[in-house]
C-alpha cells in the first residue's frame, strides 16, 4: 500500500491550483486491511495528537460550518416565514404558486450539487464555501425586488444553485478529517444549523415584523431578507480565514492551529478507518465507482422516503398558525419550541448511534416515533394534543434524517472521490421529496392538512422498512468481510450497520 504522501501548494507561484488534492487517495483495492498507517509513520504521542486533532477541529471547523448551514436554512426557508407578513399580498401570489417557490428553489440545488461536490476534491474549501456563501447571501437579499411570482421563482432557482455547495461540501470536508466513530455527532452538531434556524427564524421574524414593519417605506419580511442576508455574508468572510482544506495541505485555517505532524496523523488515521481502498482517485473514476455501487440506491431510495416524510418543514409556521392559539405573532413564537426538542433528541440519538456504532435502529425507532406523531395529528382535531405530536414528528424526522445521510457518506468511502460524488448523487435525489412534498400542502386543506399527514405516514414507513433491508445487507456484507480477513490472517474493518 502506497505511503502518504505529503502535497504542499505554494499559493504565490501557482494562483490557479485552487486547492490540493488529498494525497491519502493513492490507495491499493482492498476489502480489509492490516496496515497501520499511523504506526508507520514513527510519530510519538500519536493517540494524544489525536486528542488535538478532534478538539481542534471542534473549536474551529465544525462551528464555523454550524454557522454558515444555519444561515444557508435561514435564507432558504425566510419564504416561510415572510407569508405571515404582507409577502402573499406584496407579490399576487396565488395558490400553488408558494408551493412551487419551494419546489423550483430544490429543483436548481438538485442540478448544481453534483457538479459542486466534483469539483471540491479538486478546490480548496476554504475558498470555495466561503465564496458559495457570500453569493448566496446577496442573491437572498434579492428577493426584496420581487414583485411577481415569476421573479421569485427566477431568484430561487438561482438560490438553490449557489446554494448546493454548503451541506454536501460541509459533510465531505468533515470526512476527510473524522473518523467514523466521531462522524455522526458532528454531522448532527451541522445538523442542527438547520433545525435551530428554523426554531430561531420564527422568534426573528416575529421580532422583525414587530418592529421593522414598515421602516424606509419597506415590508417587514423585506427586512428580513435583508437583515440576515448581509449577516450572512459577513460570516462568509470570517470562514475563508478558519476553514482548513484537507488534512495533507499546509493550506487554509489549519494552518494556523494544526502542526504538521497532526496534519499527518489527520490523514493516516482516515485511511486506517476505511473498509475498502481503490488507488484509482480521479473524480470521474469516484463517480464511477459510486454508480455501480449496489448500497448508493440503497440510500438513495431511504433519503427520498425520509425528505418526504418531513415535508411539514417548509409549511410549520402555517400549521402552527392553523390550530388557533393566538395571533400570527404568537404562532411565529411558537414554532420554536419542537425545533428545540428536535435538536435536542438529533443530538442525543447521533450520541448514541456513535457510542454503539449502529446505524439502522437509531434510523427506525425515531421514524417510528414520526408515524406515531402524524397517526395522533391525523386522529384528533384537539390544537394542544395536535401541537404536542409536533414535538414527536420533528424529532423523529430530523434525528432520522441526520443519520441517514452521515450513514451513506462513511459508507460509500472508497475514495474520497467516491465518497464526494455518492454523497452528491444521494443528497440529490433525496431532495426529490423536497420538490413533490410542498405540493402535499395545498392552501385548500388548510388547517389540519390532511391529505400531507397520511402521505408522510406513508413515507414515514416506507423508509423505516428501507433501513431495515440496508442493516441486514451490511450485517451480511460484513459477514463476508470478516471471513475473507480471517482466510488472510488479517485485521478486518466492517461497515457500520
């Protein structure tokens, strides 16, 4: 098996080499293997260095890309928010025409985030989220000019696109730095950028519409773009100086807090925790391995029956407006609290998915909990029991959805081409349920909506019997692993099931 071997840019002499490519690729095909790459490469203290590397990472990369998805949800979902206000009003919209706002704003993040998760093994993500971030800052704020559905539909579609970099690229960049035993928590810390912003954006729409409703003869859901679309930037600008690349440059933020022996054991250690290599690392390559890989439809299918089943996301101001409990002030205040939960419950179930390295029950038994909480919604017309089963779908969907996504990426990690590119196509695909779900809510079945509860029960249950036949694949699959290693004499790394 080929050494790591270390690659150093020079940003002065070559301003076109936007980034390194990770050198720890360079790996021979092999399904289990009993090579120490950190033992081989002679440095003390390694498990301490470890130790650095992690606590490293987690005060500087993971909040600044906590910061930058929240705000990447903030200014994807303010539409949510803004139809409390005059937003329906100020822009004629019609019935169907919200629903298609939210649909065409995942159609263009579906095209752009294949190409997007490509191009980053070969770009330096330092530079290219940052970039990402800051363009899709201003094209938020862009919204303020619309005044027909047409333009909004124009200016969502070009806010998907800028927009797809973030999570997939946020999740890849996180894998080529954690192991998978750490992996799930910190994609659940991200995670939950979304779920809090979505808890926050209510407390901050009700705070802007309260206060800033009218100012410079300006709408208060215009100054909500505003405002956290220039808040947006400037984070954006701090993360180019805090984001690392990858664990072999000298490049980016890590510059400044990892030395160069923790860079090396950063990426000796990643290889060591690998189930399966390939020496090949070209991105179309990666992409190759990922289609033909039997497991990348897999959790294709189990993404698109997840994201379906939370279509209640992009329409949780109005359902909470629907059961009655006050103004449209109070229902923005409380669409917090099960976004808290949520959160809460995402963080405890990754926990405990990585302590036990198990994926699949800590997919099924929160999913379980959703179909429960929608059955009770579907059953009762009571507003404080119908409120309560709020608390209980959030949290089952978005623990679930957490999971599921941090599961497909360690799994399809042959090479971090491969792993970029499957990432890429899963996250695509299941943004499907993203563009079909909003069309589950139409105006007409306003306030219990119905029809949306039953056909999320339905996805809901679909997707806990997908996760199902995936565990018992890589329980086999390992099975297979192990036997081969023991044949060998050799260690054996299995997947995570």
């Amino acid at each position: 098996m080929a050494d790591i071997k270390e690659t150093a840019v020079n940003l002065a002499t070559d301003a076109s080499q936007l980034a390194t490519v990770p050198s720890y690729v360079q790996e021979k095909t092999e399904v289990c293997a009993d090579i120490n790459h950190v033992a081989q490469l002679g440095i003390e203290n390694t498990k301490e260095l470890e130790k650095k590397i992690v606590r490293k990472l987690d005060i500087w990369m993971l909040p600044q890309l906590w910061i930058l998805y929240m705000f990447n949800y903030l200014n994807r979902t303010n539409i949510a928010q803004a139809r409390l206000n005059t937003f329906n009003e100020d822009l004629n919209l019609k019935d169907g025409d919200y629903q298609t706002a939210v649909a065409i704003l995942t159609v263009g993040y579906m095209v752009a985030q294949l190409p997007s998760n490509m191009l980053i093994t070969r770009v330096r993500p330092s530079v290219y989220l940052p970039v990402a971030a800051f363009i899709w800052s201003g094209v938020s704020a862009l919204t303020v000019v619309c005044t027909s559905a047409g333009g909004l539909w124009g200016v969502q579609f070009i806010l998907g696109i800028v927009e797809a970099p973030l999570f997939p690229g946020a999740v890849f960049l996180m894998s080529c730095w954690y192991t998978r035993r750490e992996f799930a928590l910190r994609v659940a810390l991200l995670y939950s950028g979304l779920v809090l912003a979505q808890a926050f954006s209510g407390l901050i729409a009700a705070g802007v519409f309260a206060g800033l409703d009218g100012p410079m003869g300006l709408a208060g859901w215009k100054w909500l773009f505003i405002l956290e679309g220039a808040l947006s930037g400037f984070f954006a600008i701090t993360a180019y100086f805090v984001l690392p690349n990858y664990p072999d440059s000298p490049t980016g933020g890590a510059m400044w807090y990892m030395t160069e022996d923790m860079r090396k054991v950063a990426a000796a250690r990643i290889l060591d925790d690998r189930v399966e290599y390939s020496e090949k690392s070209t991105v179309w390559v990666g992409l190759k391995l990922a289609v033909t890989d039997v497991k990348l439809y897999m959790f294709l299918f189990l993404n698109i029956f997840i994201t379906s089943s939370y279509g209640f996301n992009n329409f949780f101001p109005t359902i909470v407006n629907g059961l009655g409990f006050g103004t449209r002030i109070t229902s923005l205040l409380m669409t917090a609290p099960p976004y808290v939960w949520g959160t809460l419950c995402t963080f405890f179930v990754a926990w405990d998915s990585d302590r036990r390295r198990e994926r699949g029950l800590h997919i099924i038994i929160p999913l379980s909990c959703s179909v429960v909480g929608f059955i009770v919604t579907v059953a009762t017309g009571n507003p404080s029991v119908r409120y309560a089963m709020t608390f209980l779908y959030a949290a089952g969907c978005f623990s679930a959805n957490t999971l599921q996504y941090t599961w497909a990426v360690s799994t399809l990690g042959q090479t971090p081409e491969k792993r970029a590119a499957g990432g890429a196509i899963v996250n695509i695909f299941g943004h499907l349920g993203n563009v079909i779900s909003p069309y589950f809510f139409p105006d007409r079945d306003q306030p219990r909506y119905t029809m949306a509860m039953i056909l999320q029960i339905v996805f809901a249950g679909l997707a806990i019997c997908l996760a199902s036949v995936v565990k018992w694949h890589l329980v086999r699959k390992n099975k297979k692993l192990q036997a081969e290693a023991d044949r060998l004499g050799i260690a054996c790394n299995p997947f995570t099931t």
